[in-house]
C-alpha cells in the first residue's frame, strides 16, 4: 500500500517555505555529502548519485511517482522512480507531462514584464487603470495597488482560495471537480472579504493576485493571456508539450495519473484526481507541461533570452517574504532561496491536486533542477526538499522505511 498522508485537494501555497524548511532540517542533522566511492558506483547517474538517491527515497517514503530533470556543467541528466500508474503499474516516463500548479505564476509575470519592455504597461500603474471597478469591495481598492504589488505579493488582496464557496477544502472537491469557474467569478469570491493588509505595507501569497495579473494581459493586449503566452513563450521556445487547458479537464498524453487524500476522510483514502477542469487555478495554476519545457524556459528566462536586461533585474528585484522560511525572498513570479550549503537558487514550487512540482536554477541558468511528484503529499514527506538539497548541495537523503506502492 502507499503510505497515505492527511493531505487536502486545496492548492498549497507557493512558496519555497517548505522547501527550505526541509533542506534546513537535513544539513542541521549533520548528513553529509555522498563519498566519492558511493558517486562512482553510481556513474550513470553522470555526478548525480545524490538526487537518484532521494527521487528514490521519495518513493520509499510513499510518494507513488516521481520525474526528475536536471542539467548542470556535465550536462543534462533524467531521473524518474516508482509508478506512475497505480492501476497499470506503469513507470514514469522522462518525456510525461504533468501540472506545474502555481510555476505557471513565473509564465504570467514573464508576459506582464515583456508588455512593459514594450511600453504597452508600467509596472508602476495602478491595477484600477487597467481593470476599473474590478478591485473594489471589504476595503480593497485597485486605485492604490499596482501591478508590481500584484507580482511580488505586496497589494495585499484576499486569496480567493481560501473561500469555502471554490469547494476545495475536504472530500467536497470530489463532486466540485468538474466546475468552470471564470476569471471575474474568481476575483468576486476574494472582494467578499477584507484584504489581508494595505498594499505596499507587508507580503502576503496570493492567488488572487495572479488571476488579476492575467486580466491585465488581456486587457492590455486584446487577446487571451494564453494566446500571450503560446506566442511570447512557448512556441518561440519550441515548447511543443506545454498546454494552458483552460476548462479541460484532461492531461495530453504522455502522462501518469495523480493521487490525493482528503483531511475529512478518516480513512485517509487515496483518490486518483488526475482529471478535473482546472479553470479554478486559471492563469495562476493551469499549466501542463515537462520536465524539458521547464527547464528549458527556465534556462531562457535567467539567460535573458525572454525578458531585455531591465525587466529581468526587475524581476529578480526582491522583497521579503516573513513568516514563509528563512533565507528567501520573493521577486516578481520567482522567489530567490539561499540554500544551507551557501547556494544561492530561484524558482518556484506549484501545487495542484494530486501534484507537486518545483523548478529552480542558479542566476545564471547554469545549474537547474526540475522535478514533479505525482501525488499532493509529497510535502509530508519533505521529499521535495530533500531531492532539492540532494541536486543543488550534494547532501544524501536521510534513511526512510520502505513502502511498497499499490
């Protein structure tokens, strides 16, 4: 059976929080770096050994599947472990597509900075010129938040997904999962409630702000944010496995399936999710994709070959981010983590139910890491910040008692 954790089908905060929390945790436990012994006997995994360790202990610790990418001086190495189908008994495959849940953030505020290089926008501007009347209710007001509070998490808007009436909290998701929901819809269900703070005054994650981002898009450009994006990103990257579904539900094959479990369910169930319509997430979540689309975008995005040089010092312009982890900031749809080993990293983690995703690199793009978890209680396990410490710092993961999978 897979070790089964109290997880809910709510998307998680997005942040390196956990992730740094964890990696935290394992250098204060004094594990070491793999012996030059133990790396040679892993020689296919090309200096490797460390993060093939953890991506396998993940799945020891009841992770069902993982898939793994990550490119470095020695080139680009793929790591993938346990099943990707519970039913079939199917492995991951290196080329299967997944949800990024909240990666898709650093899409949306690649495609606001472009506008800006282009003098379509000013980060600067407030979000009431671009969406007027859209931001207004419980104290919030688009005339005194701007679209660079948006991005880095300043404005202070109330998350939308923490509102009982999106059906994400407990088993009640099962029967919700099919919804549509539409972007305005999305920012009604935050106006009923006071923001968490006055723009500009602290941090605070949240989705809303993502949503709002994307109307700006649209607003400013005419067109669909994901007709922006395909033709800003994806098909300038030759990203031909990356989809923004919209309202669909299913993910295009290559692809595994995607479990959960449900904090109201006593008998913590594993539940296959893979299929729900994701317009709830919409511009702050949706996105498919793999292991070597992200990378890839990842690589352009820190190489400069998306954003000119101004916007992508603005991106990387960071604020703090209290009460989510030490050692990180955030910037604008990226955050920035120093590693216990010293290494300096960005990037972003999504959630989404039924999957965990992070995707991180050095500032220069020279080392990266991709890796997705087929399941959304990966975090109890802090398998996500071991595979991460495990590639970037070279520290083995702890022991973890084996697990069959189902």
């Amino acid at each position: 059976m897979v070790r089964r954790r109290r997880r809910t089908a709510r998307t998680a905060r997005i942040t390196l929080a956990a992730v740094v929390a964890a990696v935290s945790t394992v250098a204060a436990s004094g594990l070491a770096a793999p012996s030059a012994q133990a790396a040679a006997a892993d020689a296919p995994d090309r200096g490797h050994a460390a993060t093939r360790a953890a991506v396998d202990a993940a799945v020891a610790g009841g992770v069902p599947g993982v898939l793994a990418q990550a490119h470095d001086a020695r080139g680009t190495w793929h790591g993938t472990a346990g099943l990707a189908d519970l039913t079939t008994r199917r492995p991951p495959l290196p080329g299967d597509r997944f949800r990024t849940g909240s990666i898709s953030k650093t899409f949306i505020a690649t495609v606001l900075l472009q506008l800006e290089a282009e003098g379509g926008l000013s980060l600067s501007d407030t979000v009431e010129k671009w969406l007027p009347g859209v931001v207004r209710g419980h104290g919030h007001d688009g005339r005194r938040m701007t679209l660079r509070q948006l991005l880095n998490h300043t404005s202070g808007v109330y998350d939308y997904t923490e509102d009982p009436g999106l059906h994400l909290q407990g088993k009640e998701y099962l029967a919700h999962r099919y919804d549509t929901w539409r972007p305005e819809q999305l920012v009604a269900l935050a106006m009923r409630h006071e923001p968490k703070f006055p723009p500009g005054t602290s941090w605070g994650y949240t989705t809303t702000a993502y949503v709002l981002a994307a109307m700006v898009v649209e607003r400013a450009t005419g067109r669909p944010y994901a007709t922006e994006a395909e033709r800003r990103i994806l098909r300038p990257l030759g990203m031909h496995a990356t989809t923004l579904p919209g309202t669909y539900p299913r993910i295009p094959a290559p692809s595994g399936r995607m479990y959960t479990t449900f904090t109201d369910d006593p008998e913590h169930e594993v539940h296959d999710i893979t299929e729900f319509d994701p317009s709830w997430a919409w511009s702050a979540g949706e996105v498919v994709t793999s292991t070597a689309d992200l990378d890839r975008f990842l690589a352009a995005l820190m190489r400069g070959k998306l954003l000119p040089a101004a916007q992508l010092k603005e991106m990387t312009t960071t604020v703090p981010s209290p009460g989510f982890g030490d050692g990180q900031d955030d910037g604008l749809g990226i955050f920035r983590a120093k590693l216990p080993c010293g290494k300096e990293i960005w990037g972003h983690t999504g959630f989404m139910p039924g999957s965990q995703s992070m995707a991180y690199t050095t500032r220069d793009g020279g080392h990266r890491l991709v890796a997705n978890f087929n399941t959304d209680w990966a975090g109890g396990t802090d398998a996500a910040g071991h595979v991460l410490l495990a590639e970037f710092c070279g520290t083995a993961p702890p022991a973890s008692p084996a697990s069959p999978a189902r």
